[in-house]
C-alpha cells in the first residue's frame, strides 16, 4: 500500500465549478469539477518518471463490491475481514467492474474509475474493514491522469449499479446483443436459448463397468497397474480402501463405484497412464494413434488412448470406449433435440471435460447448440 504525507499545498484556484491545486513535494495536481450529477476527480502525474497516489481513503458501515458476480460486505463482519484485511486486489484484474461502492446511514457513495488501470484496493482490518486505493503513474505510460467519478445516493445499491450501466452507455461501451451478433452470427443462437450445464470431470461411468467381472479381475496385472497411482491420484487412499472393501463383499455400492470411476477417471486423464509393457492387448485405434508418436499426441488423443487401452486389455470388464458417458452427454444432447429444443448454450466447468469426451463437443455443434466451459 502507498500512503502519502504531504505538508505543502501550492496554486489553490477556484474558477466556475472547479478547483485545483498542486502538492509539489509529490509532484501531483488534483482537479475537482462539480458536474450535474457527481463529483468529477483528477489527479494528474506532473513527473516524467514512476509515481504513485494514494486515495481515496474509505470506511463504511458496508461495502457492495464486483467481486465475482457482486459481494455485500459488511465492515464489522469477522468472516470479510479475516479474508480480505491485508490484502490487494487489482481492480482491472479482479473486480468484474471498476467500480465500489460504500454505504452508511441514509446514503450510497459510488467511485467509478476512468481509468482502471495500474490500481488496486487495499484492505485494512484494524477493529472494522475498510481500504484505500493505490495508482501507479509508470515512465512509459503516456497516460499522467487517474480519474474518478463519485456520486452519492440514496442508500440503495441498484442505484449504484443503474449510474454505472448509464455511464457504460455514455462511454458508447454499451453494446446490445444484436450488434455483438452482427460481429458474431452464433450469438444469434443464444436468443430464448436454455443454459444448460453438464457438469463433470469423470472419464468413465458406472454404467460402463461389468462390476461383477472387476471384482472378479482385483488381482489382475492390469488392476495392480491401476493401483500404482494411488499415490498421486486425489483420492488414492478412498479408492485402496475401496478395494479392500470388495474383496469381502459380494457386490459394489453405488457409493464404492463412485470413488473407483473418479479415481480411474483421474489416472486415464494423467499424462503417465500409457505403458506398452502393461497394455499389450491393441485395436486399430490404438495403433493410429501410437503411429503418431506417444509425446505427439493431444491431450484429447492421450485420454482416448488410455481409455481404449484398459479397454481393449479387460475386455470383460470395461465396455466399449465410444459408449462412455454417453448416458450423461451425448445421450442428453439427443434428448434435447427430440424434446424440441432447436437452440441451447451447454455449459462445461472446464475445457478439459471437452478433452475427456470430444463426441460431446461435436454432437453439440453439429445440432446447432452452442457449447463452452463455464466462466463467471
């Protein structure tokens, strides 16, 4: 954090609805314009060289911030000031919005941020939670001028984030969804489109598993191949004890084929699971694939050699590999089509589910859906 201490004030002016001044110490000129609505602040660099300024200073009974999708943060809450106090956040980098607003008794000041950048909030949380806002004024910058708008209103946060929309708008930033899809023509399929969210990162299934065949092949080489990355799997020892579990039961629980088909999902993902000396058994897709060169394969490649791999090497175990979690993504894809739902935006927590079943991708692009990892 950057806190300034100055002693001097020089060329106090007052003209119409501004006043300005200079502190020379820091090389700094402040103008404030009272406009219409809002107070307009500019603090200007006067030096060539790297400079830095420290304001505001702000403490509320609460704080409403663009974390995310939007926090309210109390100033006396434990819980906010154990996270926040004494940390820095970059607004440009990790508020949705530059822009913060703080709250006490009957009223709402709002900070807008002309220029976002180079600045960040910095929490304090001595006794109740409050922040300052640091800038930095970089050599090679041509921009010398942080500036802010601030507003006051009533106390009511919608008002807030209702001045923000408006000076988005002012700003000519305010674009509609028809001129993005004049840029994009897909964006045309979002309109009266469900978002719909297939959510996962499991490889294989339980229904692709002969469960009374894996019992039976516990002690086979491929098995105790498996068993090997217990170490660096996630849950590695949950999926040992597992193990150990069947070889007293009969059967296999719903909740014991939930932590095998994770933890295999999580080995056929990793990039160390081929070994030609294990998996001796190939089909042609293998052989494709290794034709290229193991090291030269995708992410996506690796995964659906791995997969036909322990397939093709437990044949009475593991069903065929193009019908892996088809039940939980392509399958839901020809549901939707044939329920009569000609557009839709399907949702993925990450690219790599993508990886893990690609057919789910294509099926989706192909039915004219549009399809993304999830990104708030």
């Amino acid at each position: 954090m950057v806190e300034i201490y100055i002693s001097t004030v020089e060329d106090y002016r007052e003209e119409d609805n501004i006043i300005s001044w200079r502190y020379p110490r820091k090389q700094l000129r402040v103008r404030l314009i009272t406009e219409k609505d809002y107070l307009n602040v500019e603090i200007t660099s006067e030096t060539e060289g790297d400079n830095t300024v420290c304001w505001p200073y702000i403490g509320a009974e609460q704080y409403y911030l663009p974390l995310g999708e939007g926090k309210r943060i109390p100033a006396g809450e434990p819980v906010w000031i154990q996270h926040l106090a004494g940390q820095q956040l970059g607004v440009l980098e990790q508020l949705s919005m530059p822009f913060w607003i703080s709250s006490d008794g009957e009223h709402c000041v709002l900070f807008i941020m002309e220029d976002p950048y180079r600045t960040q909030l910095n929490f304090l949380g001595e006794g109740e939670l409050s922040f300052s806002v640091s800038h930095e004024y970089p050599e090679i910058s041509g921009n010398k001028t942080c500036g802010y708008r601030v507003y006051v209103t009533e106390n009511d946060p919608v008002m807030g984030a209702k001045i923000y929309r408006d000076y988005v708008a002012e700003k000519n930033r305010l674009i509609t969804l028809k001129e993005k899809a004049e840029q994009n023509p897909n964006v045309e399929k979002l309109y009266g489109a469900p978002f719909i969210y297939l959510w996962g990162d499991f490889v294989i299934s339980a229904d692709d598993v002969n469960w009374k065949e894996f019992r039976l092949s516990l002690d086979s080489p491929v098995m105790s191949y498996l068993c090997s990355f217990t170490g660096t799997i996630e849950n590695g020892k949950e999926f040992e004890a597992v193990l150990a579990e069947l070889n007293q039961q009969d059967y296999v629980a719903a909740y014991q084929k939930n932590v095998i088909c994770s933890y295999i999902s999580q080995a056929l993902a990793g990039d160390g699971f081929w070994n030609g000396e294990i998996f001796t058994e190939s089909n042609p897709k293998m052989e494709e694939l290794l034709g290229e060169g193991y090291e030269n394969l995708t992410a996506s490649q690796k995964i659906l050699l791995h997969k036909n791999a322990l397939s093709v090497n437990m044949p009475m175990v593991f069903h065929d590999t193009d019908t892996w979690m088809n039940a939980d993504t392509v399958d839901v894809i020809h549901d939707m089509k044939q329920k009569g739902i000609d557009r839709s935006w399907i949702g993925l927590n990450s690219w790599e589910q993508g990886y893990q079943k690609p057919e789910l991708v294509s099926e989706a692009a192909e039915t004219g859906y549009l399809i993304a990892s999830y990104d708030s």
